[in-house]
C-alpha cells in the first residue's frame, strides 16, 4: 500500500509540472476613454515558477496617437517596475516611438508613422521571459496617459479608446526539475524490483 501511495504521489507531481505550462488569459475589455490615465490591473500567481512568457495584444480605437502634441503614453509595469513604455500612432497621426527590451518582441499594425487613418490599430507584444515572484501575487499594470500637451485633459470615447488582451504561460520547468522526477521514479522502480527478488 505504502508503495502505491508512493506512486501515486509521483504521479501528481508529474501532473503538476506538465500542468505549469497552463496559459492564463486576460482581457480588460475596452479600457475607456484616453481622457486621463488609465490603468488596468490584475494579479497573477505563476506557483513555484519564478518567470512566465507574456504575450498581449494592445488595441488603439479611432485615432490613438503617437509622438505628436496629442500623445497617448502607453507603459506596462510588473510588480511596480517598469518593463515597456512607448507611444503608438494607432489613427491619430505621430510616429510610433519605443524601444523593444532585451527577450521582447513588438509588432505595429496601425495607419503607419505620421498617417492619421482614424481606423485605429493594434500592437502585438511577446516577452519571453519575465521574471516573477514565485508562489505570490504578482501585479500587471497596462497604462495609458495622454501626456500631449495639446490633449487638454484627453480625449473622449468617441474619439480614443483602448484595450489590452493576452495570456501568461509559466515557464517550462528547469531540466533538473525533470531530472528529479525520473530520479524518484528510478528509485520507485528498483524498490519495486528488489521486492520481487526477495519474494522469490
């Protein structure tokens, strides 16, 4: 008995790692007008992982704009650090201006830098690894603030909106990880073996 409890925990732990690669999606819905700043907020436990892979879409409605005296700021902090900022000519004419971190990919699909389309536009952002606090909350803040100076307090919905949608993955565990596993498995195994011999 003792022995199939012993297996049966091993495997849970088995189900536990290969549970870890669980994407957890997000999605603020549409953010509200660019009128002040905005801020959309959640945590995220990753349990005993201590990084994850972050992807997210940002959608700018109508004419979000880039480097221009109308800019709308956008910045997206982990536990109060901040890990991207940057201004996005989505519709609003500018030019898109931001620098890509080391382990991030970000892609531009709007009317195109200076362009004022009033179609709005989307950025895709892939972090390939974020670091995180393991087996705590973690705090994800996306943030936008019409920081132009001709904005005048910002614009309204009818003119500038947005939202962020997305998913976290943790990180594939370490290969020690696994290497501990087969380990205990191993063991398991020869245990298993020696009490047939001795049964004999």
């Amino acid at each position: 008995m003792k022995f199939k409890n012993n297996a049966l925990a091993v495997m849970a732990a088995a189900a536990m790692i290969a549970g870890s690669a669980q994407a957890n999606p997000f999605d603020s819905g549409i953010a509200g007008a660019i009128s002040s700043l905005n801020i959309y907020s959640f945590n995220y436990n990753p349990g005993a992982s201590s990084s994850a892979q972050v992807n997210f879409v940002l959608e700018g409605f109508k004419t979000v704009d880039g480097n221009n005296s109308y800019e709308d700021q956008f910045s997206f902090t982990v536990n109060g650090t901040q890990v991207f900022l940057g201004t996005f000519n989505l519709g609003g004419g500018g030019n898109s201006v931001y620098s890509t971190p080391v382990g991030a990919s970000i892609v531009v699909a709007g009317p195109g830098d200076g362009v004022i389309g009033g179609a709005g536009g989307t950025v895709t952002f892939s972090f390939s690894s974020l670091a995180l606090n393991s087996n705590t909350n973690n705090t994800f803040n996306f943030v936008y603030n019409p920081v132009g100076s001709s904005n005048a307090g910002g614009q309204g919905t009818g003119d500038e909106s947005w939202k962020v949608s997305g998913s976290i993955t943790n990180a594939v565990p370490e290969p020690e990880t696994y290497t501990m596993l087969l380990a205990g498995l191993g063991i398991m195994g020869a245990v298993a073996r020696s009490r047939k011999v001795a049964a004999k």
